[in-house]
C-alpha cells in the first residue's frame, strides 16, 4: 500500500480534516477559483426533513467536516479531494471519485460507508458514534433534505508537463563528462569542490588504517594480523591497489554488498501481518544476489533479471530465484472473498514502490490515488507499470539445486546401466530361450488362470512437471515437481504449462482381446491432504486421456485406441469421467468434493484390442488440468464385462508368459526374447539373476535435488485505472507501458509489438534503456548507492528519491562522470569499487581540522574521510570473526542467530527479528529502504556490554592470545588488540590495559593464574565495546 494511499485512510490531523477524501469525482478545471451554480435537489425540502438536518447534521458536518471540505478550506489551501459539505450544491456534486450520496439509499452511499468505517475510516481521528451515524443514514433514506445555498468552486487541476518535466537533471540522458585530470578523475571534481569552498583536504590516512577501512568497506570483516602484517611489509606502488582486487575477488564481498541490495529489495523469509507465514525457498533470492555480485554480473542485467528472470531464463533456478525481488516484500495471510482484490492492488504498489525506489531513486507509491505531487509522473503511467505486472503472483516452484551434478549423476548411471543391459542382452539371446521352454514344459502347466485385472508394469514413464518413480507393485509414485515445462524443454517441445501436468505412461503385453484398461489412484499421508491429487486440498482435474497402441516388431506410427466410461468411483456434480475423453480443452472430470478417498477408473475399449504375436506397446497419456495424481497404477484386463468393480488383481507376468507360449509354440522368435525376461523373472531364478540388477539399478536413477523456490507465478488479473486508487472506482482497464517522462520515442511509451515480448520482459528492457529508457537514470541511482556505502552519504543525498523532492547532487559532473564510466565499463560495478577505493579522497584520514568544519561541519564537501559505525549485521561479524567463530560456509537455507555464520545468512521474519540487528538500526524490511538510519542510544552500548555473544567471543579472543600461562600477557595484550582493531596499541595503551587486567585479577584480594585469564577475558570484553571496534574511520 503506498504512503499517500494510507495517509488519506489514517493520517491523524483534525476531526474536521477529512470526511470522504478519496470517495468524490472532481470536475477537473483550470485556472483561477470560480464559483459555479450548480443544481441541488429539484423538489423542495420537506420542512420536517430541514428540521432534521438542522438539528442533527448540520452541527456534525461544521464541526468534523468543514474544516477539510469548505470553501474557506479551499481558500487557505487546506481542501481535500475537491469535496464541498459546506453546501447542498457541493454534497449534490460530489468530488473527485463521483458522488458521495444518493438519494434515499445510505446503503449505497460512500459517506455513510465512510461513517462506518467499511473501507475508508472518516473523520480519521475516531468514528463517530453509532447515534450520529444512524442520524445520517436516516438522513440520506429521506432524501438528503439540505436547505444550504451556495455553489460549488471550481478547484484548479494541476497540468503535467512531461516534456519539460524531461528536463530534470535525473531525467535527462547521460552528459558527457570531461573530469579537469584524467589521471585523476574522482579526485580532481574532488579538488574543485574543495577550492571553491576554501577548504583544505586533511593527510591520507596511514596504511594499517587504510587496509582495515578497505576490508570492512569491501567485505564487512576486519583483516587478520597476517594480512595487515604483509601489506605494510609491501612497499611497492601499486601494494593497496592489490589488496583491493584480492577483496574484490573474495566471496566475502558478495556476502557484504549483498546486504545493501537486500535492503533496497525489503528481503525477509516471512509474509508479514498477523499470521507471517513463512515462505519457503525464498533464501534463492538471497543466494542468487550473493552469486550475482561475486560474479560481477553486469548490473543492467542484474536489474533485469530481477523484474523478469523466470521469463528471460525460463525452466532454471537462477530465474526463477532473482525474480524472487518481485514478490519479497509483505503479504497478508488472510485474504477474504471482500479483500482480496484490494490486497491484490496492494501488492501491485508495493512492487512499484520497491521498483521505483531501489532501481529508479523515484517515489511512485503515491501515484496510485493521484498525479504525481512534484514529479511530472501522471497516475496513467503508474497503471501502466502496473499493468506490465498484471499476470505476476506469488508463489513456490521446485528446481533442480544443482542441474550440472544431476547431469554427471545421470551420465554416470547410464553407463552402468548400459552395462547391466549388456548382460542382459547377451542372456537374453543365449539362454532365455531354454530356460523359457524349460518353464512351458513344467510350468506353464500348474500356472493359475490370469487375474481378472492385471497390474500393468510401466516400461517407461515420465511428466512434465513432476518427477516420478516404480514401486513394488506397478505404483507409479509421484517424487517431487519440477518447474513447469521443464521436460519438455529438455525434449526441445517446451510450452507454456503453467499448473498443468502431463503424464506419459508405456506398458507392453503380448496377451490379446485387451478389453479395458484400469486407473487406480490412491490416497497416502505424504500428499496433500492424503491426496490422491496433488493439488492442496487433495482434489485432481483429469482433462484428457489417451491410449495409442504400436507393434513392438514395427516402428509404424502409433495408433489411437478409442475409449469410454465404464465405470468412476468419484466424481463432482456435472464434472464426470466422459468430460476426460471429450477432446474438448476446457472440460475435465473433476474429483474435488470427494477427494481425499481412493478413486477408481476403468475405460473400456469398444473394440477389444487384438495385439500382435511379437506384442505391442501401450502409451497412456493423462493430462491434468491442475496437478497430477500423487499415486496411480494402471492394469489391463481381458474379460468381458469391464464395468465389473470387483475381480482379482495380481501382475501381468503369467498372463503375457500364456501368452508367448500360445503365439510361439515352437519356441520363442529372436524378437520377442528380451521382452520375454521381464517376464520369466518371476518363475525363474537364472534369469531373474541378470534381469533384476536392471530393475534394480533403473529404479535408483539419480533423482535432482529438488529445492522449493519462493518466486512470481502465473496468476492475477487484469489492472485497472484507480480513481484515487480504490478498487470500487476503475475507471478503465490500463495497458502496459512505461514512465512517459523517462521515454525517448517517438512511439508510444508501451511495449513494442513486433517482435512482441511478455509486458514484464519489456519494463525490465525499458528500465536499463540508454537510449530510449530509463537507463541513464537507473546508472546514476547504483552509482549514488555505491557511493553512499563507501562515503556515508551518495552524492545525492535522498538515494531513493532523484526527483523534485529530493536532493540536487553535491557534486552533478562527478555523478555524470562516473554513470558513464559505469555503462561504458558494461555496468561492472567492482570495476567502479576499484575506481572510487583507489581515489585520493577515498584515502584521506577521518581527522577533522576546526576550520574545515566551520566552513563545512556535514562534510558534504569531503575534505576528510567521515568516520561511521558498521551495520548491525557487520558487527555481529566481526565479533564471530575475531574470535575465530566465523563460519564461512557459503549459500542454503537461513539459519538461525546461534549458528555462527555470516549475518547476511540469518533467518530474517518480519515479526521476530533479532534485537542484536534492530538495536543497531537494522530496518523493518516492510518497504524499500535506501538509507538506514543511524541512532546513538543507551541500549547499544548495554548490548555490547551484556549480550551473550559478545562476552562469547571476548572468552573465545582470550583463549586465541593466550592459550597457556605461558604466554607473556603484555603480548597477548597486543596480540587481541591487533586482532581487534588492526593495529598495535601505544605504549600508553598497553600499559593502561596491563593495569586494568591487574586490578581486575586482584578485585577479589588475591591474583592467580585463573583470575589472570579471567581479567584477560575482560579486557577482550572491553576491545569489542569500543568506538574503535564497530566503526569504520
């Protein structure tokens, strides 16, 4: 929900301030205020009515409501929503989203609804009482009778100019910049600064200040002593400039600048509200963030990927995950039939807001109820973004983890399984035929009569979505779902499934006279709600199903086999089994009301099949509408009668051996003997000894590592223009398309049509657009942000605000300069890292000189290095890594704040988060939040004082210094302090510090070697509290 959207709800100004600010159509006009007769009711009022409003309405609407909706508001510029109660004329004409009563009907009337608090909540300050509310229902039920005079003002409409709002600094195209020194470019826009405000840059700041600066800056962990030892050993001119690229090329920077991001994305693993469920998989947005920064993958394609990842790399977990950005923000977890298309509208502006604030430094959340305030942003455009995000909701998908491992698992079984087939192969053609004869002739005579249904065992299987196995049995068991149209994209047939599945099931029989074919689906506690579908009330929609049948000695096309109904267990109302083999699309047999049963469908062949002596091959195709079936076997049968429910089950084995022995008397044709060992098995050791370990070792191919990801799904509806961004006042469907203001074309700011392209592809195109979009704009807000975290503040100082509002950049040809040095790189931000860390200015020391700070106390000018405390999450970091905690695996789920990996990788729920990270400012991540904020409280410093973790690692820091007594304690003291704060201490400090261990060794009256160690654990306790400790200077 956007800001002004709440504001107008529940913004707390007088009683009077608003009574119905968004429920009123104004007329628009131009130009100064005129008063204009406007028409009140044509009848008379009834005296008895008058009376009425005199004595009970009239009173209420001077003192609740005058105040916001009067012509003496609109004089001192205090009108809301261009609606006059203080006239009959103006409660007649209603403002700006249409009229506010109607006559004899309060149901129906937006002032009463108001009153009520159904919706939007007048007066903001409280509800009126349930008296004076009823009195105004009675009222309007009488007609409204209003004997006020008096017109209604015309209210002026603020005009957008798009072409001349084009001239905004921001939205300008990039300017080329000539920097006064090319061999210092940063610095010499730098000194030009300095000298037209007469200030003089403080020294460079000395080496072991400076690597520890670049270390926490690049990486948000302090260096180790070995590092700092070999970089002031290194004399060599370029000796900072490798430490940068070595800091660069750590995964530690991913890890750390991800953090940033991750506040501009409103990240968390929770939905927020009351419920704040919890979002499994939504860690991959995370993880592929990490990735994408180590990787240093371009930044106009790390937006785009972003907006529409899923569509850009369709079927892969990197897509999927970096779209995870859209739906990262909050989202209620209780939606009724009444709320469901706000909260939907809801949604839509929080990912506009985040858009625009993270990728474009522009506030667009307000623009859902009106025109831009400031901005030349008129409310069509922000539908129009909208619009490009209609068909995008929330949702989980399963990938495969690791594709690249799956496919070497796969390789690798397919080798041994070519193996195993060699064998058997070879078996097969040497000795299956004797045993097989050996079998007819002792017996195939005492083999039982065939079972009325025999359980097909599938030869082959596979799904679209879902990755399925073989049980004992014929069970046909559903393993997991891929995301969809994986497979078929791996068959080069992909299409766009969505929900759908697709089942593709290949039996064999030798038998003849095939009369019906049998689906069992089975309910199982693994499925949801115990299944037999797999949608989340157990329910399934079959929507078609096919037989084809095609010799096995003949590679002739397969043919259809005709099906019908003979019998289904289950089914809804209206919905039956038929509507499954009517190849109409939009029909399906639909088991929904009674699900959660085992269900049963037999489908009989009108025309018995008559098969092949060398057999055939069965294709089973179901296609499901939504889901699959969790667990299914299938059996034929040769009987007639196929409607009969009950009969005998067992396998197909005897009845396909009956059947070779019938069709080859003679002995088994080459054709048919491999086929054959599939069945023998069951009745013959020798060949089960070679057929099984095929069976065997097919049932154990390598499954991928399915990972549920938190991402955009199909789904929502169309979006509609929103008089004052109500869902009860469209105005008109809106299109996709983009901020006209940030468009350079002669065409019309919307998605191109030849080639057409998804609305979300094209914003995301449009949004690094240099030449036509808002690329240049997009360039300079990542730039202020890099800017802003290695300085303190962006040159522009509002970082998520580039508009009217906010504020001009402190240094304009710099910002210019380094956009295009951005672009012209490939968007490569370490490449920028390494300009701005090698920079003079970056290097200056944080002391600060008195004349300076006359002339320029915020240090907009940047005449030293301004000192500034680490991040919440930083501080738990170098508190795990200075007392050799840290672990340092990498990626997977979130844990939790015990386990002692990198901040970054902390379960983040929006209604928990962890006191250690908000007492030091960590945000809400409600919104998009370009900037933290920085407090200096009591509480901070008693946290560091009596936090568990932070004594933890002071123990753990004393025992690294000082394993043993034998250890000299004075260089343990220096030891800690260099671990601590990356450099030696003074001679002062020392002896100052070796004072305090022995005064507290000696507290209790006496010194020993336990109460030694245990004032060394004080002193550690004492180097993690300082200033120096969990600031960056």
């Amino acid at each position: 929900m956007s800001v002004c959207f709440v504001l107008v709800q529940r913004l707390v100004i007088p009683v009077a301030a608003v009574l119905w600010a968004v429920l009123v159509f104004a007329v628009p006009a131009t130009g100064a205020q005129q008063t204009a007769a406007q028409p009140g009711p044509q009848d008379p009022p009834d005296p008895a009515g008058v009376a009425f409003f005199e004595q009970h309405i009239r009173p209420v609407l001077v003192r609740d409501c005058y105040s916001c909706h009067s012509q003496e508001a609109a004089a001192r510029g205090a009108l809301k929503a261009s609606l006059f109660l203080d006239s009959a004329a103006g409660i007649e004409a209603g403002g700006e989203s249409g009229p506010v009563i109607v006559r004899g009907r309060s149901a129906d009337s937006p002032l009463l609804k108001a009153l009520r608090y159904d919706g939007l909540e007048m007066p903001p300050t409280g509800k009126l009482s349930d008296e004076v509310v009823a009195a105004f229902a009675k009222w309007i039920d009488l007609g409204a009778p209003d004997p006020r005079s008096g017109g209604v003002p015309q209210v002026p409409r603020r005009e957008i100019d798009v072409a001349a709002g084009r001239q905004w600094w921001a939205f300008r195209p990039l300017q080329p910049t000539v920097p006064p020194d090319l061999q210092k470019p940063i610095d010499s826009f730098i000194r030009a600064g300095w000298q037209q405000h007469g200030l003089t840059p403080v020294k460079p700041a000395e080496k072991q200040t400076l690597i520890r600066r670049a270390w926490l800056d690049l990486t948000g962990l302090p260096p180790a002593p070995e590092k700092v030892a070999a970089f002031l050993a290194d004399s060599s001119p370029d000796a900072f400039a490798k430490v940068v690229d070595e800091l660069l090329a750590s995964p530690a920077y991913g890890e750390r600048w991800a953090r940033h991001w991750l506040d501009t994305a409103r990240f968390a693993e929770s939905g927020g509200y009351e419920f704040d469920s919890f979002r499994p998989g939504a860690w991959h947005y995370r993880d592929w963030v990490i990735r994408s920064l180590n990787e240093d993958l371009p930044w106009d394609q790390f937006l785009r990927m972003q907006l529409a990842g899923d569509l850009l790399e369709p079927d892969t977990l990197s897509g999927a995950a970096a779209s995870g950005f859209l739906v990262a923000g909050p989202y209620p977890g209780q939606i009724t039939a009444k709320t469901v298309e706000r909260i939907r509208y809801d949604q839509l502006d929080d990912m506009l807001m985040t858009i625009g604030g993270s990728m474009l430094g522009l506030t667009l959340g307000c623009v859902r109820c009106h025109d831009h305030k400031f901005d030349p942003i008129p409310q069509q455009d922000y539908y129009a973004l909208a619009a490009s995000l209609a068909r995008t909701a929330h949702g989980t998908q399963n990938y495969d983890y690791d594709p690249t491992a799956t496919e070497q698992r796969l390789q690798q079984h397919k080798l041994r399984h070519d193996e195993l087939s060699a064998v058997l192969t070879k078996f097969a053609g040497e000795q299956l035929p004797g045993r097989f004869e050996a079998w007819r002739k002792e017996q195939l005579p005492r083999l039982p009569d065939n079972s009325r249904w025999q359980i097909l065992e599938p030869i082959s299987f596979e799904a679209e979505r879902s990755w399925l196995k073989v049980q004992a049995g014929g069970l046909i068991v559903h393993d997991g779902a891929m995301v969809p149209g994986a497979t078929i994209a791996r068959r080069g047939q992909r299409r766009n499934v969505a929900n759908e599945e697709r089942y593709e099931l290949k039996f064999q029989t030798h038998q003849k006279n095939v009369q019906a074919i049998r689906l069992d689906m089975f309910t199982d506690s693994s499925l949801p709600q115990k299944g037999p579908g797999l949608n989340g009330d157990g329910s399934f929609q079959l929507g078609e199903v096919q037989l084809t049948s095609r010799p096995l000695s003949s590679s002739e096309a397969p043919t259809a086999v005709p099906l019908k109904v003979a019998f289904a267990a289950f089914a809804d109302d209206g919905q039956g089994a038929d509507q499954a083999l009517d190849g109409k699309p939009n029909t399906a047999w639909i088991v929904r009301a009674t699900a959660r049963k085992d269900n049963a469908l037999i489908l009989e062949l009108p025309q018995p099949l008559a098969g092949s002596d060398g057999g055939v091959e069965l294709t089973l195709t179901l296609q499901f509408r939504d889901g699959g079936i969790g667990r299914l076997r299938a059996s034929l049968s040769t009987e007639p009668n196929p409607a009969t429910w009950a009969g005998s089950m067992g396998d197909q084995h005897g009845g396909e051996l009956r059947a070779l022995a019938a069709a080859y008397p003679q002995g088994l044709a080459a054709e048919v003997q491999l086929p054959a060992a599939r069945w023998l098995a069951s009745f013959d050791s020798g060949t089960a000894e070679v057929f099984r370990p095929v069976q065997e070792h097919l049932a154990k191919t390598p499954r991928p590592d399915f990972r549920e990801v938190y991402t955009t799904v199909a789904g929502g509806q169309d979006v509609f223009l929103l008089r004052r961004g109500e869902v009860d006042n469209k105005q008109g469907q809106a299109q996709p398309g983009f901020l006209q203001v940030l468009w350079r074309d002669s065409q019309p700011a919307a998605p191109r049509t030849e080639p057409a392209e998804p609305p979300r592809v094209a914003l995301a195109r449009w949004i690094t657009d240099l030449e036509h979009g808002a690329g240049p704009l997009a360039a300079r807000v990542i730039v202020n942000r890099v800017w802003q975290h290695h300085f303190g503040e962006g040159l522009v100082g509002t970082p998520n605000d580039f508009g009217v509002q906010g504020e001009a950049p402190s240094h304009p040809e710099l910002l210019e300069y380094l956009a295009g040095e951005f672009v012209r790189s490939g968007w490569k931000l370490k490449s920028l890292h390494r300009a701005i860390l090698l920079s003079d200015v970056w290097q200056l020391s944080h002391e600060a000189s008195a004349e300076n700070l006359a002339q320029d106390p915020g240090n907009r000018w940047l005449w030293h290095f301004r000192p500034r405390r680490l991040e919440a999450e930083a501080i738990r970091d170098a508190l795990l890594s200075v007392g050799g905690s840290l672990d340092l695996t990498m990626y997977g789920p979130s844990v939790l704040d015990a386990t002692p990996r990198r901040s970054v990788y902390l379960r983040v729920k929006r209604s928990e988060l962890l006191p250690i990270m908000t007492v030091f400012d960590a945000p809400e991540p409600t919104q998009s939040i370009g900037e933290r904020s920085v407090t200096t409280v009591p509480t901070q410093a008693l946290t560091l004082l009596n936090s568990p973790i932070v004594r933890q690692q002071a123990e753990k820091l004393a025992r690294l210094v000082r394993a043993d007594n034998s250890r000299p304690l004075e260089d343990a003291v220096r030891d800690a302090w260099q671990r601590a704060l990356s450099r030696q201490p003074s001679a002062t400090e020392v002896s100052r510090m070796l004072s305090f261990i022995h005064q507290q060794a000696s507290a209790g009256g006496t010194s020993s070697a336990a109460t030694e160690q245990l004032a060394l654990e004080e002193f550690c306790h004492v180097l993690l509290c300082l200033n120096e400790f969990v600031y960056i200077d």
